[in-house]
C-alpha cells in the first residue's frame, strides 16, 4: 500500500508542476527538445508493428498457400485430385460441344440465308451467335483464372498455351468493336472479313492438346516424336534429294508439248508428282505417258523407292515408340514398388537410414552394377558347388571304385558354372573397359596419335563417308574425330592454307567455319530453288513473237531429216504459197520488217513467213510433226506471266556461279593432296554443277546472242539438256 501512496503522489506532484511550469515565461532563443516517451510504451509500439507485420506475412502467405493450392489442383496436375478431374473433363466437353457448333455452322441451314437449305431443321444465325458468346465466357473465365493463378506473369503471357487461348476468345470481342455490338439478328448474313475473323475460333481445338498433356499416353507420344526428329532429319534429307532428281528428271523425260494435255508444265509439278508417288496415295491427277518408256521406267523405280523408303521412317517411329513404352512401364513399375515399400517401412519402427551424398553416375553405370551382381551370384553357386562336389569326393574310390553318377552330375554342373563365371567375367571386363580412361589402360596412347594423313582426301574419298555418315555427323553436333588444334605444335599460328581447309572442310572446327558452312547450305538449297523457278510458266513470256518460241522452232527445224517439202514452215518463203530451201533467221530483232514490195524477209514471224500475221500457210500443212508444234505452249496466245524473267535472270546465276566457282577454287587451294582432291566425287559434282552457266555464256559469246536462263524442255539439245546438272547441287548438302 505504501507503494501504491507513493506512485500517487508522485503522479499528483508532476501535474502540479506541469501546471505551474505553464505559467512560467520561457524564453524565445531557448533550445527545445522533444519529450521522449517512457520506454514501457515505446517497446509496446515496436510489439504492436512486429504484430501486424506478422498478421500481414501470415495473411500473404496464406493467400500464397491458396494459389498454389488451386494452381496445382486446377492447372499443373489435374490429374491428381477429383476436383481437377472434374474441371478438367468439363473443359474437355466444352471444346468438344465448340466444336461440333462450329461444325453445324458451316452446314447449309438456314443460318446462311439460303432459300431452300439442305439442312433446314439447323439453328439460325441468331442461336450460333448465342452459342458463340457462351463458349467465349467461359474460355475468357477460364484465361482470367489462370492469368491470376499464374505463377510469373512474364512466363505466363510468353507461352505458347497462353497465346492459343488468348486468340481463340479474340474473335467475338473484335466483332463488338468492330461491328459496335454482337449480330443476333436471323436474316442478316455475316461479311467475308467476319467469317475470316472467326476462323480464329479454330484454335480452341489446339487446346484440346494442350489439356492432354497430363495423359502418359500423350506423354509418351511427345517424348517419342521429340526423339524420332534427329533420326527423322536424315530420311527427309533423302526425300527431299529424291524428289528434286527424280522431279527433274520426269520434267525432262516428258516435255510439255500441248498445253492442254501435259502433266508436268514445271519441276514443282514435277515434283509433287513424284511426292504423292513415293507416298504411295497415287491420287490419279497425273500420269505419266503410257507411249513414253523413259517415263514409265522412272515411274517403276520411284514406286519401288516409295515402299522401301516409307519403311524408313516407320520403323524409326515404331522403335522409339516401343523403347519409351518400355521405359514408362519400368518407370512405373519402380514407382509402385518405391510406394509400397515406403508405406511397409512407415508401419513398422525403423532405425534411420544412413543418408549418403548422391552422386552422378556415367550411362554405364548401371549396367556394369548390373554384371557385377550377376558375376557375384554366378560365383556364389560356383563356391557352393564345389564344396557340394568336395563332400561327394572318397580318394579311395576315385580310381578302383565304382562309377557314382551323383558325383558325375556334380563334375558336370560345376564345369557348367564355371563356364558361366568365366563368360560373366569377359562380360563385366569389356563394359569397365570401357569405363576406364584411356591413359589408364595405355599409358604411352596420347603420346602416339596418328597424325592426319597427308595423302588422304579432304572430302568424299569414297562412298564409305557419304550422305549417311556427314548427316549422322552434322545432326549429333559432333566434331571430326581428326580435328587438330588451331595452333601448332610450336604453339604458332596456323598457315592461311590450313586455316582454310578447316574453314571449308570442317564446319565444327570454329564458329566461323559453322557460319560459312550454313552460308553455303543456304546458297545451294536458293540455287536449286533458283533453277526450279527458271522452269515455271508464270515466270515466262509466251507469244509467237517470244523468245522462248524462237528457240523452240528453231530446235525443231535444226534436227536432222527437215526438208522444204516435210516441213516449209522452217524456210523462207517468197509468196503465199513458195518456200525456198534458205532456212529461216530465228535471231532478227523485234524491229525487223520485210521487204515492202515482195514482202520477203528472212526472219521467223514475218513476211509472208510462218508466225506472221500476212502467212496464209496452216501449222497442220507447215510442219510434218504437227502434233507438237502447233500445241507448242510457248507459242500460243493469252498467256499473261507474273513477271517475265525470261531474260533477267542473268545477274542472279552470276551471283551463284561466283560463289560456287570461288568455293571449288579455295577448296582446291587448300586441299592437302592435289591428285586425291580431283578424284573425290565431290570434287565433281562441283564442277558439274557450274557447267551449265560457263556453257551458257561461252554459247552466248560465240553466237552474239543474249543469255536465257529461262528452261522449257521441248525439242532437247545437250545444250537444253546441259541445265539438268544444276540438280546435283543438292547433293552438296550432304558436307
């Protein structure tokens, strides 16, 4: 009590004394101070932050918690709980029910304003625009919960999931502001830019992909396309290489004479031809000329190739499905046992286990542990048999006595383990072999590499390292096994020779070398799609005034056999019904004009020539193989090119020439045996493939006429012919 009277007074006494301090004067220049608070009430407001500090992290994290929670459950893994089932096959009938609206949409009911539709029992326009706003709720719905759920926002909105469904749900709000509102009216039609639009809401069905990802048989069928590529690459090398000869070879095989009739007016059509053969659907749309052997035989070879080459890639398929089947079911054997064991070890009381450091193991591993405790077993009946086979030993009886058929048996069965030993044995020392470093085993090997040859070849020496092995070798992303150092042995700069030969020859050696090497893969394929396009229609002027049908009739007439009576068409004429025996001029300028008397001119297309307008001679009557000239496609009217490349492409074939010529020249520089380099089939494949440009431009300097690049097979030459070596580029692909 006496404690409590004094804490009072003292209260009492500090008011007074607040009160009189009041009334004192104080003076202006004097110093004040803040009043601390007492330390009893300062300690309880840092307790009070600290505690809505905490009830803050406790609330965040619980939120935290929550998202996870439902995240996992409704994204990551639905498979794992009812709730997730649930939601998850409900998105699944949705897509589903989508779909088949957009389905019945595109069916002629009455949605499409039709007088008398084949489906009239349909809905109108009006109910699939209310089915189209309902399934664009929910697919909205379900994007805003995962935009909340999601774990980063960043990662979030730069998926490939999250873009799909972000443009499948685009479509009804770019018509509400587009349109300024949703069309539900039934006798209004829908505009083209609005049926394009919706074509977006096609992507709802790449989600059903997307939702099946949790299935293991959808995640065996990723994992096995995924290990199917690298192999896969190399067949389609192939197909490719096969479309684009035997492309070429039917363009040439069966000209394209008549318009109307022909099948293959180009390469490309060529080769889709070829494609759809190889394929084995044979649609029917082309065939080849039963009266044309060259064409029939290429056919039978194609088709043979289609089924054995088709075998390729499923076999691949098929194996890589079949081993991660196998692996899966492995996997999931060792699972089920895992769990088992963990709940038998969980009901019963246990010392703890001995936790060791894990530790990575080479690919081998496994199978090396695997032989051991194979030898070890092996070796454990070996020992038991021989003491077995001990006790059945008298040495009294192993001469005079007599024959003991269990301690034969014995002998037999312990020659028989022993044998098995010995194989496991072999076994368990060829896999650790292969285990040990290579010092280890030869301790003088480093120090005698084998030095490169320099005899041997720098490319296809044979057609032992051919397309196969390059590709194996290109797709693994290995280097050469011979490649040397950048530096020599004295530790000095490599000569300009060697460095290009590694820069040419070995595209792993450095990342210049890989960028060269990519440059020259890109400057064969646009080569080769280069002289495709010089064979295509839309890129040709047609006429009888065009260059391509000069040449054309001027191949025909310079073959053997052309006389004034078979075939007038090919000479002079000077009148309506003469030919003379001079041949006609195929060259003469655009401007040329005949003679404005006798109306003679020596060139095609004029006077009384075959091609002008004033000739009154018929093509039937004018040629012997009618057939073919007057159907000749480069001379007939009506035909409107894209763009006539006829005699522009020039500069692009320049360009290639020097580049590929500049390519022979440095590899020939820097190759380390001159003599090998030039009996290599690279070598001339290279060379062949230039040919047809050098011999387009020495033609054209000996004959004073233009370069034309531009290819129609009619009437072949060698010089027309010349061009089908340009094919072979792509077998350059195979460096």
């Amino acid at each position: 009590m006496s404690t409590q009277h004094g804490d009072i007074a003292a209260t009492v006494a500090g008011d007074d004394g607040m009160k009189r301090g009041s009334n004192m004067s104080i003076p202006e220049d004097a110093p004040v101070e803040a009043a601390a608070a007492p330390e009893h009430l300062q300690a309880g407001t840092k307790e009070g932050d600290a505690t809505e500090t905490t009830t803050v992290q406790r609330r965040s994290s619980r939120v935290d918690s929550v998202r996870t929670r439902v995240r996992h459950t409704l994204v990551d893994d639905p498979e794992a709980t009812l709730v997730g089932r649930v939601y998850h096959y409900f998105f699944l009938v949705i897509i589903v029910l989508n779909v088949m609206s957009l389905m019945l949409e595109t069916l002629d009911g009455p949605n499409h304003g039709s007088s008398d539709p084949a489906y009239p029992m349909l809905p109108y326009a009006k109910s699939y625009e209310k089915a189209d706003i309902f399934f664009t709720g929910i697919f909205t719905l379900d994007l805003i919960m995962k935009w909340v759920l999601a774990k980063s926002q960043r990662a979030f909105w730069t998926s490939a999931i999250t873009i799909i469904d972000l443009l499948a749900v685009l479509p009804i709000y770019i018509l509400f502001v587009g349109n300024g509102g949703v069309r539900l009216s039934d006798s209004e039609l829908q505009s083209t830019r609005d049926s394009y639009i919706k074509l977006l809401r096609l992507f709802r069905i790449i989600r059903v992909v997307a939702m099946l990802k949790h299935k293991p048989s959808m995640q065996i069928l990723f994992i096995t396309a995924r290990k199917s590529v690298a192999p896969l690459m190399i067949t389609l090398f192939f197909l490719i290489t096969f479309v684009m000869l035997f492309g070429t070879i039917f363009y040439y095989a069966q000209p394209c004479y008549n318009i109307d009739t022909c099948m293959f007016t180009d390469i490309f059509n060529a080769g889709y031809y070829v494609m759809v053969t190889v394929a084995t659907v044979g649609y029917g749309d082309q065939v080849v000329d039963l009266n044309n052997f060259i064409a029939l035989a290429v056919a039978c070879i194609v088709m043979i190739f289609g089924a054995l080459y088709l075998a390729m890639p499923l076999a691949i398929i098929g194996i890589r499905y079949e081993m991660t089947w196998t692996t899966f079911e492995k996997e999931n054997k060792l699972k089920i046992r895992a769990a088992s064991n963990r709940s038998r070890r969980s009901a019963q009381e246990s010392v703890p286990a001995l936790q060791l450091a894990s530790q990575s193991l080479a690919p081998m591993s496994n199978r090396v542990n695997g032989q051991y405790t194979a030898l070890c077993d092996v070796t454990a009946q070996l020992s038991l048999q021989c003491a077995r086979y001990v006790e059945l030993i008298q040495p009294e009886q192993l001469v005079t006595g007599p024959i003991d058929e269990s301690r034969n048996q014995s002998a037999s069965q312990l020659i028989d383990t022993i044998l098995r030993v010995l194989k496991a044995h072999k076994t368990l020392s060829k896999s650790i072999k292969t285990l040990v470093p290579r010092e280890l085993l030869k301790p003088n090997a480093t120090a005698k590499q084998p030095k490169l040859s320099n005899t041997s070849p720098s490319r296809h020496s044979t057609f032992k390292q051919s397309i196969i092995s390059r590709a194996k070798r290109a797709l693994s992303g290995a280097d050469h096994a011979d490649d040397p150092p950048h530096l020599g042995k004295d530790g000095k700069t490599l000569s300009l020779r060697r460095r290009l030969f590694l820069l040419l020859e070995r595209p792993h050696s450095s990342r210049q070398a890989n960028y060269v090497n990519k440059f020259l893969l890109v400057t064969v394929i646009m080569s080769v799609l280069l002289f495709y396009a010089e064979t295509t229609p839309e890129l040709q002027a047609y006429g009888m005034q065009s260059v391509l049908c000069h040449r054309a009739i001027k191949s025909y007439c310079t073959q053997s056999g052309r006389s004034v009576s078979s075939d007038p068409g090919c000479y002079v004429h000077t009148s309506a019904n003469v030919a003379s025996t001079a041949q006609l001029d195929f060259h003469c300028p655009a401007t040329a004009l005949a003679d404005a008397v006798t109306n003679v001119s020596p060139c095609f297309g004029v006077g009384w020539n075959y091609g002008s307008n004033t000739s009154t001679f018929a093509c039937a009557t004018s040629f012997s193989d009618n057939d073919k000239i007057c159907n000749l496609r480069q001379c007939q009217k009506g035909h409107v090119p894209m763009s006539d490349m006829t005699t522009r492409w020039l500069p692009i074939e320049l360009y290639f020439a020097v580049i590929f010529t500049a390519e022979w020249l440095l590899r020939l520089y820097a190759s380390r045996n001159r003599s090998a380099f030039f009996r290599t089939f690279g070598t001339w494949i290279d060379i062949v493939a230039i040919t047809p440009f050098y011999a387009e431009i020495v033609t054209c300097l000996v004959t004073g006429l233009p370069p034309i690049f531009a290819i129609v097979p009619t009437f072949p030459t060698f010089l027309s012919v010349l061009p089908t070596t340009k094919t072979l580029r792509v077998l350059k692909l195979s460096r």
